[in-house]
C-alpha cells in the first residue's frame, strides 16, 4: 500500500501536469459518476492528505481517489501511449491540451463538493506531510488508547495521517520496542519522539529522486530499511536475524534483540 510520501509524490506530478489547466477530456468510469463532465473546468490544485488525494476544480469540485493496495495515477505526455494496465482497469481520465492523467484500480474514486472534503478525509489525524501537522496532537492521539499495540495505532489514520507498514516497522525499531508492546508502556517522552521521527523520515522520501525509500541513511544496496522485509537476514545494527510474523493481517518485521517488549 502507498504511504504518506508516495502519494505526495502521486500528487506533486498530477498537479503539474494539471493545475492552472482547463481540461479538455475527462472520462469518470466508475457507475456513479460515470455521466459527470468536467470538460472545461481548470483544476485549481492535487492535494494529498494522508494517503488520500484530492483534486480540485474550478465550480467547488473535488475529485477524491484512494490508491490503496493496487491504484495507481499515472501522467502521460499529449499522445504518448498509456501505460500501467490493461484498458478495463482504468477508473479515471483526466486530459488537457499537453497531459493526459490515468487512474488505474483506484478502489475509491468519488465527485463531491469541495465544501464538504471533510466528509471524505474529515476522519485523519494530523498530516505528516501536510500543513496541519502537530506532534503534540499526534501523540495525544496515540495515548488516548494506551493499551492498544503500538504497530496497530501508528497505522490507526485517525492518529496521525501518512504511515503504512514499511514506516511501522521502521518507527517501532527506532524505538527500540516491539510492534505489539501496548503504546501506555513507552516512557511519556517516547511519543512526542516517535512523531518527530515519522514526520522526519516520510520528509526525507519525498522528493523525486529515483532508487527505493531509505530510512537507514546508508546508500548500500539492500540496506535501506532497517527491519522491513528483510526476515531471517541479520539485523543492520546487531546481525541478530530478523523476525517476522503477521499483526493485524499484515506481515511485521522486528529485531529480538535490538526491540523489547511481546512478540507473538
């Protein structure tokens, strides 16, 4: 599933593509909207919020999309082939007189009106990457469960908005404490911490540059996460092997020696 970065990234390349642009085409194939037109409107601006995005058009219109586990936007040059999946597949179709943006799988694609955006995203915690973040309020929002599992609240949305499993796990090891240890355990200052931590890692991933996300600092092929997808291979800190094991139905990744607390 994208996280936070990926999808300002999604956003960052539809907003230049579209933004101050009228569209020429515009094609919604999902049943509901399939009749809406917004051939001729400018788009004001793509905004993410949280792993959602937002496109906004001139006659207080907003597209809202939700890329989930497969979705995709992809931007194309005027007359260059689409690419990113067969025909059937495609869910929106946003053209003007250069570019052409193609909504691949999207799982979630609605028209509401911008005046009532929060109906669609009103529910997120504080932006990670947005202009609404505030450590404080997202660790406040982390302690309101204090028995809940810290891994199952970080990628709780209504906490804080942007982190999937890859920085869940990342966080967790640079806390030094298991996914599963309930978020009550962690000394106060902890929190507060960890909420600066995600903000700092999810910045650092967002810009253009190509090559896989790093939360390591190290450009060494394979050592860019810390715990992340690497099971049975030795910790970068430790060599102890990494272990891994499901949480809330997603796989999860800790070192046993390097993070304390339950496990499975």
């Amino acid at each position: 599933m994208p996280e936070g970065d990926s999808v300002r990234r999604v956003a960052t390349r539809l907003h230049t593509a579209l933004a101050g642009r009228a569209l020429t085409h515009s094609d919604l194939r999902v049943p509901r909207f399939a009749t809406a037109d917004l051939t001729g409107r400018v788009t004001l601006d793509v905004t993410p919020r949280g792993k959602h995005l937002l496109a906004r058009f001139e006659g207080g219109l907003t597209l809202h999309s939700h890329l989930r586990m497969d979705g995709a936007w992809r931007v194309f040059a005027s007359g260059e082939k689409w690419r990113g999946g067969p025909a059937h597949e495609i869910r929106a179709v946003l053209g003007t007189a250069d570019h052409t943006a193609v909504g691949y799988r999207l799982p979630i694609l609605e028209l509401i009106r911008t005046a009532e955006e929060d109906r669609a995203v009103g529910h997120l915690g504080p932006d990670l990457l947005g202009p609404d973040w505030d450590p404080a309020l997202a660790a406040a929002h982390l302690l309101a469960a204090p028995e809940r599992a810290l891994g199952e609240a970080l990628l709780d949305q209504r906490n804080l908005a942007g982190i999937g499993n890859i920085y869940k796990a990342e966080l967790c090891f640079l806390a030094q404490v298991t996914p599963w240890t309930p978020v009550g355990a962690l000394p106060e200052s902890a929190l507060p911490r960890l909420a600066a931590a995600a903000h700092r890692l999810l910045s650092a991933n967002t810009g253009e540059r190509p090559g896989p996300r790093n939360t390591t600092g190290s450009r060494r092929p394979g050592q860019e996460l810390f715990v992340y997808g690497r099971a049975h291979r030795p910790c970068l800190r430790c060599g102890t092997p990494v272990r891994e094991a499901p949480q809330d139905g997603r796989p999860t990744y800790w070192c046993p020696r390097c993070q304390q607390g339950p496990t499975p």
